[in-house]
C-alpha cells in the first residue's frame, strides 16, 4: 500500500510548501514514515488536504507524532 500511495503522493509532496525531507522503511505491520517539515502547520495542512483524503478506506488511522528538530544536515 506504501508503494502505491508513494508512486502518487511523492510529486506532490517535494512541491509542498514546508516540506524539507521524507523518507519511509518497512517495520512489522506496515511502514514508518519520517517527514521533516518546515513547521507542523505546512505539514498538518499537507496531511489534513493529501494524506488522509486518500487514504483507502477500512485503513486503520495513522498515528501521527511530533518532535522539534534542532538539526538538519544535509550533503
């Protein structure tokens, strides 16, 4: 499911204001998914409009957790 919700959401979101990074693995069960945004509101909005509208239905709810960033570099 991962790969299929990627294969359209990915375009979107690298145009997204906000956006900085994504990156997903497998974990058992499904995927973790690590995003970085500029601020939780560009991502809240990306999440609110994209993300949970396309979501298939019978899915269970994604769990969304939030951590301040003090740091990002980059090559």
């Amino acid at each position: 499911m991962y790969e299929e919700m990627a294969s359209t959401m990915l375009p979107l979101l690298v145009k997204r204001p906000g956006f900085i990074a994504h990156a997903a693995w497998p974990v058992e069960g499904g995927w973790q998914v690590m995003e970085i945004w500029e601020s939780q509101a560009d991502h809240d909005s990306w999440a609110a409009e994209v993300v949970l509208p396309a979501m298939p239905e019978g899915m269970p709810p994604i769990k969304m957790t939030y951590q301040p960033l003090h740091n990002v570099t980059t090559a």
